[in-house]
C-alpha cells in the first residue's frame, strides 16, 4: 500500500466527472487499499478516487473507525436507487477543502447498488451519517463538492481562502 497525495480545492480535476469501472481486478484493489491508507493518514472517513487523482467511479468509507476498530467499506460504481423524502443536516468536511466546515442538508437515508472490493453486486440501505458519507463521496464522482450547495459568496470566500494556502505552501523551499 502506499499514500497517495489528496488534491485540493481549487484543481480542475475534481471537477471531473469519474468513469465507471469496467473489471474489478488486482490493479483496482491495490488503488482502493492505497486509497484507504490515504484516507486513514490524512485522517478521514471517506475518500473517492478523483480526490487522489483517479477519475473512476470508486468509494472508500470507514465511519466505525474512531471506535478503535477498522471497518472500510468500498463502492465501485454506486448507484443511489432512491432518497428518502425527509432530510437531515450534518456539519461536512471534505480532504479536498482542507479547514472548511459547513452545514449540509441532505436525505437521511438512501438505498444504494454497488460491486464490492471483489466485483459482487451489493446493496445497502444507509441512513444518518452513513447516508450523508455516501451522497457526499457520490458528488466527488460527478465533480461536486459540498461547497457547491453553499452561497456564491460563502463559496468564493473558502476557495480564495484555499488559493492562498497553496500558494504560500508552494513557496516554501525545503
């Protein structure tokens, strides 16, 4: 396994829109692993490819892990069947826009088909933070980021923010 660097907000890349995959094979494994290790590194709970460079449809997740215990979750090619009318709100972060919190309504639950880290079709009922986790990394598939559904102005504010870490970071001389 090995860590993969996190792009950040702004890059064109993340708002690309991520490919299915055709086969789940080694190659595709050891992109979820690496990314796992990435996620776990930075630390997160949840990662898509794109995030890391990659524009396939592959999500990694791991909510449990702040209990002590590992227990990751992978989804290549999800697809939500269908929303639950009710919503929820949640405080969301992303590895992407690094520092940045904001308050997100989505639906509270979702019912999701997806292949799993060996290529078996699967489904899930998510609810809660699950449910938020998953909707949040399925946006990164389609190029979106949770500060999309932000003002113009709040949004403009976190990217020019953003801007200018990485131009003081990529000044630094080491």
């Amino acid at each position: 396994m090995a860590l993969r660097q996190i792009l950040t907000e702004p890059n064109r890349a993340l708002r690309e829109k991520s490919h299915p995959v055709e086969k789940v094979d080694d190659d595709l494994r050891k992109l979820m692993d690496d990314m796992l290790e990435t996620m776990y590194a930075a630390p997160g709970i949840g990662l898509a490819a794109i995030q890391i460079g990659v524009p396939k449809q592959v999500i990694v997740l791991d909510i449990d892990q702040k209990e002590g215990k590992k227990n990751p979750l992978f989804f290549i090619n999800p697809e939500i069947v269908n929303k639950s009318q009710t919503n929820s709100i949640y405080e969301e972060g992303c590895l992407s826009v690094p520092g940045q919190f904001a308050e997100i309504e989505r639906p509270e639950s979702c019912h999701i088909k997806y292949l799993d880290y060996y290529g078996e079709k699967k489904e899930i009922e998510a609810k809660g933070m699950l449910a938020t986790c998953i909707q949040h990394e399925m946006d990164h598939l389609e190029g979106i980021l949770f500060i999309d559904y932000l003002s113009n102005l709040k949004k403009s504010m976190i990217i020019k923010k953003l801007s200018k870490q990485k131009k003081s970071v990529e000044r630094i001389v080491v």
